[in-house]
C-alpha cells in the first residue's frame, strides 16, 4: 500500500500538488491520516477540492496528515487500479478501514463525517 | 430492400436472427440501451454482441461490468463457449469491473464522472476498441448520491461515446412503468431494445422487441429468443410472408402406391403435408417411409419427436422394416427429442429456428404437431403453426406433420385451425367393421393436383406401410377379412367365368371348323355337278351338229331346195 501510493503520488507532484503539500506529506508521523485525493487535470473544482482539503486538515488533523494527490490525465490506469468513478474522489488510505468520499469537499461537516472525524448522524 | 437505400451505418450483432429484425444490426458508433427485467439475458446478449464482434467483425471491444466480477462474468458465460481469458489475453476484449461500495458515498460537494469516462477512455485506447457494453450503469444511482448530476453526467458519457465513434450497449433494468429504473431511455434514443421473460403455465419464453430504432426500419413484432450453448437466437418472425416460390417439383412419399393416389408423383416439393389420425393409426410409420424415402435420395431430414425418443423410434420402425440408424451414422437424419412441456410454444419454434438453419434439410417432420401445440389456447396454437409452415416453407423444406385426432370426434373438425394451412392432408382411420379393426387411409385434400378419392385399406407389414387393393362391397370399402371373402369371392367368380369363356371359344371352334368342312363338301359336289353339266353340254352340241350335218347331208342327196323348211312345206 505504502510503496504503490509514494510511486502514484511522484508524476502528480509537479502539476497538481504545489510545494506546502510536499511539506506537509513530510511532516507526516507513522500514526498519521493518509490522504489520497483523486482529480483529472487541473479544473477549477480541482483546485477548489485541494484548497478546501487543506483548509479542513490544517484546522482539525494538523500535523497528523499526509496529502497526495493524483492527477488521472498523468496516469489514467489508476483509475481502473483504484476504482475511482467520481472526481473529485478523496480516499482516507489509513488508517483502515478505508473511506471513500466524493464531491469539491466544500460541505465541510460531510467531510468530517466522511472521515469519521464526526459521528454520522 | 432495406439495403438499397442509405441507411444508417450498422454493427452486426453476429447474433442469429437479431440483425434480420434490426436490418443489420445496431447503430454503428452510436449507443444502443438494452432493457429489461433481471435474468431475461440483458448481459448475456450484450456480452455476445461484444464477443462475436471481437471474433468474427474484427471490432475489439471492451465490457465495463457494475454488477458482476469479471471472474463471475467470464465463469458464466463460458458455459455458452464464450472463453473471455482467451479473448483478453489476445487483447481482443478488456473486462473492466467497476466496484461500487455498498451504500451511498458521502457527498462533499459537486463532482463529476471524469474518472469513469478515463477509465474507459482507457480501456478502449488500450485495444483499439470499437465496441463498448455498460452493464448496468445504472447501479451508479443506488451507490453514489446527487442523482441531478448522475443525470447530467451520463448524458455526458453518451454524448462522449458517440463523439468516440464506439457502437455501444447500455444494458438498463426494467422499471415500473418505464423501459429502465432511471429513465435512460430519454438519454439513449437511437436504439431501444426490451427483453422480456415470461411464464405461462409454468412455461416460460423469452422475448425480444425493438421499442425504437431511429433512422431505420426494424421489425416491430415481439420475437422470440432462445438461449443455449451456442449463445442467443432470436426468432425474425415477420420476415415471414407469402412469398414463397411454389415449386413445381414432386417428391415421392416413400409408399409407392401413395404417390399413385396423389397424382402418381406424391407430395410437392415445399410443401406441408398434415397425417392426421387416431391412436395407432401409423402416422408416425408414414412420416418414417417420408423419412427414409428422403434419406435414400441423399436428403437431409430433421425430425422433431415429441413424444418419443429417438431409440424408440428407431426401434419401432426397424419392426416395419425401415432402418433408420443408418441414416443417424451417415449424418443425413438427425432427431430432435424435446418433450413439448419442456418449453413455451415460441421457445419449440426457435429452437425448430435454430435447428434448421444450421442443419438445413430438406425434409422436416414433427411427429406430432398436436402434443407441439398442446397446452395453448386455439388461437396462440394457430399463430404458432402458422409461424413453423412459413418458416418451414421459407428454407423449402418438406415437411410433414402428424396429428393425433382423439377418436370419437370428427376426425376433420379437430384440426379446424391447421386445416387452412395444410397443403396435402392424409387421413388415416380406423374402419371397424365385422368385429375388425382395420387401417384406412384417404386423401382429405391435396392441393395443385388431381388425387384418388378412394379409401384404401393399409397394412403395417414387416417391410413397410402397404396399401392393399381397393374392393367395394354392398357397405362400402371392404378390409380385413371381409375383404379377403371378396377377394376370395371374386377370384372363384373369376374361375368360373374364365371356364366358360374357355368352353364357349371351344364351341364357337367346332362350329367353325364343321362349317368349314360343309362348305369344302359343297364346293367337291358343285365342282362334279359343274364337270357333269358341261359334258352333257358338250355332248349336246356334238349331236346338234351332227343333225345338221346330216340334214345337209340328206338334202344334197335328194337334191332338195337349199331351204329345207320350204321344202318341207311344199311337200305338205
């Protein structure tokens, strides 16, 4: 899992994923949030899902996540290897069991909940 | 017809009878939705769509499944000879299977489907795809949650795929009241296709309609279809029609005094012939005469038992001296055995479809058409013969039916339904009389030819049907043993004529020859007579001669007048 998410996480990097999430993913402890977000090529809801991503993790899991982000248009095969249909798609890696949210992220309590960081109603 | 004019391109489907009804398959490089309820063969007709495009049209193609594992799915329709590893692994066809949480997504906020639409645009750059099946995309509405944007999203992806220019299958479940649950229909408008299934008393049939098809003609009518080892066969019903060329060419039926009581030449070629008859009246034994005639010629002969199996038929017809097996070993006789309660009505005509198509004799037989039919109501068995004679006369085969007539009724009213279509109808009976039960046979009706209207008695001999020599007595046809009396009768009449033919030809002799011999006497006596009479003539003459003489002689010596008569009377 850990080698197959540094591998696909490498050609996003230049386009998709600008230098603080790099700085972020370093950051990073063992026992942190593994984040993958899913996107096709840089669209406004991308961008939008990203800076909505990072704004819900700096204020409730600072300094216990790691972002990557995947651009499909780089590697399209990822999208049959990973099951993503929906973009934006956001999948919490670890800790297990794995979630799958969709959509810009910009309900923030639908994010939360989709991350069990908020019990479901 | 359809052909001569421009018309859409199209994808054939290789599926037997489907491009008939569509007119040569689907919209080519357009989406085509494939509706109905669960288990009427929706992923299956997709799958053979893709498989047989991939190995006989040189498309590759690629099937995205939302319900099934790829390994179920390859499992599955490997029981049809479908084998998909082979396909995948020849880069002909990609099996992607589209796993779906259980349970809606959390939504965050919009979305699009930008990953299903790389992950295909993947997979059909990745083979060169032509054709593409979306097994049931609709299971996308039951696990990811904002169906406005499902909506939009999948008009999208059609629009996407035509713009792809890939022929493609969207296969849809049947909703209440509409084609598909989630009303694709409006979205996918160039081709509609609904499967159906259905039971009758405990029958079931599967049927397939073209709801629409835009920019072509199509067949209009529900239609059949089977499914079995060889994949799907649907039933092109309406391509029937009258438009048979009506041979002229007879066929003789295997009896060879039949064929002189129909015209001397038996049944015509193309031609359906109906042998009705009660219990053990030997329908079955005059369809294996046909059979075996057939055979004999180098024919090939489909025969459909319905209610016995091949072996017993077999069996039975060695005891009248028609070998059979023979026929099976060389390939030219082949027996279809299905119980007629093993499948609908339609699925017995598809599976008839399907077996002269690929088998393609020239003689068919069902034996009988009545267990074929039982079961549906008068109505549903008249369309269902009506079909099987059309479809029988349309590939030119011979066929011949038998029925089972109960005894009791009127032998020609059970068949009120049939009747019309029938072009030679031989009706077999029973004739009892005398404390005996005999085998007639008659002809009811044999249309474009001039035939026997006798009954003839009929023997199931250890080499065959026979017919025997017609005797009429006082009551009619005379058989068994009464007609063995008369035979007896007449042959004993005849010795007595002949005896006296033989005497009076004696008699008439001998009174020609004794009247020969008279006239030969008479003639001996008239020629004496004549003999006879000319001496005395002739003597005669000598006499006269010498009276005169003498008288001249005597005048000169008395030297008289030289007129004696004068003389005379001077000397009176």
């Amino acid at each position: 899992m850990k080698t197959k998410s540094t591998k696909s996480a490498k050609p996003a990097r230049p386009k998709a994923q600008p230098p603080t999430g790099a700085k972020v993913a370093k950051q990073a402890k063992s026992d942190s949030i593994i984040l993958r977000l899913y996107v096709a090529g840089q669209t406004p809801r991308s961008i939008l899902a990203l800076a909505n991503l990072k704004k819900i993790c700096e204020e409730h899991l600072a300094g216990r996540y790691k972002i990557q982000v995947i651009d499909l248009l780089e590697d399209p095969k990822l999208a049959r290897g990973d099951q993503i249909l929906a973009i934006p798609t956001l999948v919490r890696e670890l800790p297990v069991p794995v979630r799958k949210i969709i959509g810009d992220l910009s309900n923030t309590e639908r994010v939360l909940i989709g991350l069990d960081l908020l019990p479901r109603k | 017809m359809a052909k001569a004019r421009t018309q859409l391109p199209k994808a054939p489907t290789g599926i037997q009878g489907l491009d008939e009804i569509t007119g040569g398959g689907f919209p080519k490089g357009r989406p085509t939705l494939i509706c109905g309820g669960p288990g009427c063969g929706k992923t299956l007709l997709a799958m053979e769509f893709l498989v047989r495009g991939a190995t006989e049209y040189g498309e590759p193609g690629v099937f995205m499944a939302f319900e099934e594992a790829a390994k179920d799915l390859t499992q599955n329709v490997a029981s049809l000879g479908f084998d998909l590893k082979d396909l995948v692994a020849r880069k002909k066809m990609v099996l992607d299977f589209v796993y779906l949480e259980p349970g809606e997504m959390e939504e965050t906020g919009d979305y699009d489907l930008d990953g299903l639409f790389i992950r295909l645009g993947q997979a059909i750059d990745s083979i060169g795809a032509k054709r593409v099946v979306l097994d049931t995309i609709e299971t996308l509405f039951t696990s990811l949650p904002n169906s406005h944007i499902l909506r939009a999203e999948l008009r999208r992806l059609f629009r996407w795929l035509k713009d792809r220019g890939v022929t493609a299958i969207i296969t849809g479940e049947r909703g209440e009241g509409t084609l598909t649950r989630q009303g694709l229909e409006e979205y996918v408008s160039d081709c509609v296709i609904l499967l159906d299934h259905r039971v009758n008393d405990q029958l079931s049939s599967r049927r397939l309609r073209v709801v629409k098809y835009r920019g072509s003609t199509h067949g209009t009518n529900e239609y059949p279809f089977l499914i079995d080892e060889d994949g799907i066969s649907v039933l092109p019903v309406t391509s029937l029609g009258l438009q048979q060329i009506a041979s002229s060419k007879r066929i003789p039926t295997g009896v060879a005094r039949l064929d002189s009581m129909l015209g001397g030449a038996g049944y015509f070629r193309g031609s359906s012939v109906l042998v009705s008859g009660t219990a053990g009246t030997g329908k079955s034994s005059l369809a294996a005469h046909f059979a075996d005639a057939a055979c004999r010629r180098g024919e090939r002969v489909t025969y459909f038992a319905f209610e016995e199996s091949p072996s017993q038929i077999m069996r039975n017809m060695r005891s009248i001296g028609i070998d059979l097996d023979q026929w099976v070993q060389k390939g030219l006789l082949q027996f279809q055995a299905n119980r007629p309660s093993s499948a609908g009505l339609e699925m017995h005509l598809t599976m008839i479809h399907k077996a002269i198509k690929s088998f393609k004799p020239q003689v068919v037989i069902v034996d009988p058409l009545t267990s074929f039919v039982a079961g549906g109501t008068e109505t549903e068995v008249k369309t269902i013969v009506v079909r099987l004679v059309d479809l029988l006369k349309m590939n030119h085969c011979t066929s011949l039916f038998t029925s089972l007539t109960l005894s009791g009724g009127l032998l020609e009213q059970t068949q009120i339904a049939i009747a019309s279509l029938i072009d030679t109808w031989i009706l077999l009976r029973e004739i009892e009389v005398g404390g005996e039960r005999n085998r007639g046979m008659y002809i009811l009706k044999s249309r474009g030819m001039a035939h026997s209207n006798q009954i003839r008695e009929f023997l199931l001999t250890d080499h065959g049907v026979e017919l025997r020599d017609v005797y009429v007595g006082p009551s009619g046809v005379l058989t068994g043993s009464a007609r063995l009396v008369q035979e007896a009768q007449e042959q004993a009449g005849r010795a007595v004529r002949n005896q006296e033919v033989e005497r009076r030809g004696i008699e008439l002799e001998r009174k020609r020859t004794t009247l020969e011999a008279q006239v030969v006497a008479l003639r001996a006596e008239f020629a004496v007579q004549e003999i006879a009479s000319k001496v005395i003539i002739g003597q005669e003459q000598a006499e006269e001669a010498q009276l005169v003489q003498e008288r001249v002689d005597m005048g000169l010596s008395r030297k008289a007048d030289t007129t004696p008569n004068k003389k005379n009377g001077n000397s009176k």
